[in-house]
C-alpha cells in the first residue's frame, strides 16, 4: 500500500537544557572500533592467537585501519573493551594490563596507535569488579584516570558493573573530575543511565554535563533483532534522550554489527542508515582484517557518514508509523533534512513508500532536490509541490535520503508533517 506524507512546518528548536561536559572533545558522534561484540573475553592466545584480547589485535586493527581506508573514512578510536586487565594492581595500586597477553604494557600500545595517526580507547568499570570480574575502580577513581593519562589513553569507556544503583551518579561524576583533573583531555564514554534505567528514570542533564556520550540499552548482539530492540527503545524513549544531544555530548546505542554474521545486507544498511539518524557514535565491532567488500563499503559510505556527523548536530527521530514503514528524520545544517524509510515487514519484497510533496512542505516550496543515499546512490532530481516520488524499501532494509532545498525562506528550521493515504494528518510524536 502507498502512503503519502507531509508537510514542513517552521519551527524553532531548541537547544539542550544544559551544557555539555567541558573537555572539548566528541563534538561530532565519536568514530573508531570496538572490540567487544566481535571477540568478548577470548583470553585464550594459546589456541586462539589470533583473536584473543592481546596487544597484537589491537595493533593489527590500527594498521588495517590505515591502510584500508578506515582512518580516511573517519574511524580514528582504537579501543579495548573487558579483559585486558591483570586480576591483580600493582605494588603503587594501579591497574595493570594481562602481561602475558599485553607484554609491552598499554603505554607501549598506546605510543604505537598514536604513531599511526589514531588513538587508543580503554574500558574501566565504575564499581568493584569489571562486568567480567577483572578490578573495578571503585575507590580508584583519580588513580585510575591518573594512571589511564599517563599512559596517554584517549578514551575512557567506563562500565557500569558492580556498584549499587544508588551510588552511580557519584561514581560517574566522580571519575568525570578525575579525569579533567589530570589535565589530559579524554573522551568520556558512560554506561550510566542503561544501569540506571531498572530503578529511576536517568537525569540526562546531569549524565550530560559529565560523559561525552553514555549508554541507554541493552548490549547490540550480531542479530536484527538485537538492532531491532534498540532502534524500538530509541523510538519509545525519544522525547527524553533526543533533546539531551549535541555536540560533547551523545546518546550510544552501541555497536556496529556491520560487518559480522547475523545481519543481512539490507539489515546492515538498516543499521548504519539509522545510527546516522540517531547521531550516534560509530563504534565498529568487527573483523577488519577480514571484512566482505559490500560491508567495507557500507561502512565507508561518505554520504551516510556526513549524515552522522552532521555540523547542525541534532539527533534525529522517529516521525511516524504506519503501514509497517518507519519513517525516521534528521534536521541537518542549512535546512537539509535526511530522511530514513524503514520496512518493517519482513516478508515479501520490497515495497512502495509514497512520497510526495504537499502543501506546507516548505523546504519543497518551490523546490528541493532529493538524493538517495540507500540502497544506492541515485539522484531523484528536483521535486515540487507537485512531486510524486515512489521509493522501493527492502524488508528489514531502509531507503536513506537526503532532502535539500533549493530556494524558498532559508530562515528558520523545517519540521515534517507527515499525511498517510486517506489524508490523515499525523503529527510528530517528537516535539523539541
Ligand atoms: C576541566 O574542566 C574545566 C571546566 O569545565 C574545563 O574548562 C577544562 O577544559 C577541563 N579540562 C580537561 C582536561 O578536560
Ligand atoms: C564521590 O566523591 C565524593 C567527594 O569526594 C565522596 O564523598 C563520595 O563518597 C564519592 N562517591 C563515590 C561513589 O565514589
Ligand atoms: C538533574 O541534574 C541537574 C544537574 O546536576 C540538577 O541541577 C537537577 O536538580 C537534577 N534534577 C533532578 C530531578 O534531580
């Protein structure tokens, strides 16, 4: 069934209820690799060298990152997850790397990521234990980021494991301070409201004030409907996590999957469309070493990226449900406006998702030139008010485009109205 949409109302936006935290960092959504989701707690380097949490993944990985065009595309974090740890501090009280399997210790690491022209990212847990039961900073805060900057780190993801619910703002704020108190800028990733979430509803300013981007569900498995579940809750969630982006400061629905096993290629361009829109950090989490080229691509994709980093720095949101279509949209600098058409019917082929252009639709009035990004590239050329514009949308796939005024009031910020076939008006379920 086609449906038809729209109309762009002036609106003005407003900004984020408070600042950001202050250390001049992830202005734009962050960009690196994680190693997580694809290699978890693999220690065991005897039978598994090759994928095992030891410094040669990690220096494999930025050298891949190099030379295969990733640090080109954007991608510049390099960074460790649970399990690199020692079970024991050493003889001052500070965490120490696994030596068997980080024999040069991670300042040696970090010096030869930095040599390659990224950085390194490393993972702490702000209760007693790591969620995989290594040391936690708990006690250790100013230790622990005293000792992560002289090391020259420039990532800190800080788990959420092991602490009572009641004391997480205090530890997250706390280690907050202890970084900016070294006096070494580092990116500051939280796990604080996900852990919050089952008790009370997270205070964002505060969470915003003191992380550059922080965690709100659960972990991405290598399945749609892992992805699935997170792109729902962002949906669900929306009118409180939205408004608390901006630059320094992100929502992160975790990683991206691209790249792995369970996700077909139109799941893929799902994934990397709607973390575009949702200005999220992009974290790969995944085999660079030995990636499908249709992958490498997707991930690469300029277009998509530019979305993701936009200057405008707005997270974008679902605007309307119906007909098992998702439409998703993204305010982007000088009035642009991407738009994320996700099927969500899985089964048949593609369908139809009507487009067109109707009275109001201000960024169209006179006219707009409209770009598919996803599936492929393709210039819908100029559209009007008197548009028709049918696009084809995969199951499970996501038609990304991007809508771009060509004369009209360039003052102001466009919002969609969306219409659905009978002339229904649906308003956004968003309002900023
Ligand atoms: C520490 O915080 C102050 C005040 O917010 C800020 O001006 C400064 O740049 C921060 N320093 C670092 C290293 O983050
Ligand atoms: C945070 O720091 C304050 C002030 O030093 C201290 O009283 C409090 O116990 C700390 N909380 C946690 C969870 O570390
Ligand atoms: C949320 O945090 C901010 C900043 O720390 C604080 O001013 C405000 O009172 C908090 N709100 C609630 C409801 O606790």
């Amino acid at each position: 069934m086609l449906v038809g949409l729209f109309a762009l109302l002036l609106l003005a936006v407003s900004s984020p209820a408070a600042e950001a935290l202050d250390n001049g960092l992830a202005l734009k959504p962050t960009m690196g690799w994680l190693h997580w989701e694809r290699f978890m707690c693999n220690i065991d380097c005897k039978h598994d060298p090759d994928n095992c949490i030891s410094e040669r993944l990690y220096m494999q990985m930025a050298d891949v990152m190099v030379k295969e065009g990733w640090k080109e595309a954007g991608y510049e974090y390099v960074c460790l997850d649970d399990c690199w740890l020692s079970y024991y501090r050493d003889t001052k009280g500070r965490l120490q790397a696994d030596p068997r399997r980080f024999p040069g210790g991670i300042k040696q690491l970090a010096d030869y990521v930095h040599s390659k022209g990224l950085k390194l990212g490393i993972y702490a847990d702000v209760g007693s234990e790591t969620c995989a039961g290594y040391p936690g900073s708990f006690g250790h805060y100013e230790t622990d980021a005293q000792t992560f900057a002289d090391w020259g780190v420039d990532l800190l993801k800080f788990d959420g494991c092991n602490l009572d619910w009641t004391l997480l703002g205090e530890g997250y704020v706390n280690m907050s301070r202890a970084l900016n108190k070294t006096g070494k800028s580092i990116v500051y990733s939280c796990e604080w409201p996900l852990y919050e979430w089952p008790y009370v509803k997270p205070n964002y300013t505060a969470i915003r004030e003191a992380c550059n981007h922080w965690r709100n569900s659960a972990d991405v498995y290598d399945s749609w409907s892992s992805v699935k579940s997170i792109v729902d809750w962002a949906a669900a969630n929306q009118d409180i996590i939205v408004p608390a982006a901006g630059p320094g400061a992100w929502n992160d629905p975790d990683m991206l999957v691209i790249g792995n096993f369970g996700l077909s290629h139109a799941q893929q361009e799902s994934q990397m469309a709607l973390w575009a829109i949702m200005a999220a950090p992009l974290f790969m989490s995944n085999d660079l070493r030995d990636i499908c080229p249709r992958s490498k691509k997707l991930l690469q994709n300029k277009r998509i990226i530019d979305i993701n980093q936009d200057p405008l720095a707005k997270q974008g949101y679902l605007a309307l449900k119906v007909d098992s279509f998702q439409v998703w949209e993204r305010p982007l600098f000088k009035n642009r406006v991407a738009i994320a058409v996700l099927n969500v019917q899985e089964i048949g082929g593609a369908r139809g998702f009507f487009v067109g252009a109707a009275p109001g639709w201000k960024i169209c009035k006179p006219s707009c030139n409209v770009t598919q990004i996803l599936p492929h590239y393709k210039e819908l050329g100029v559209q009007t008010l008197q548009s028709n514009l049918v696009v084809k949308v995969n199951p499970s796939g996501t038609t990304l485009l991007t809508v771009t005024p060509i004369s009209g009031d360039p003052a102001g910020v466009y919002r969609l109205h969306w219409q659905d076939s009978a002339g229904t008006r649906h308003k956004d379920t968003l309002v900023l």
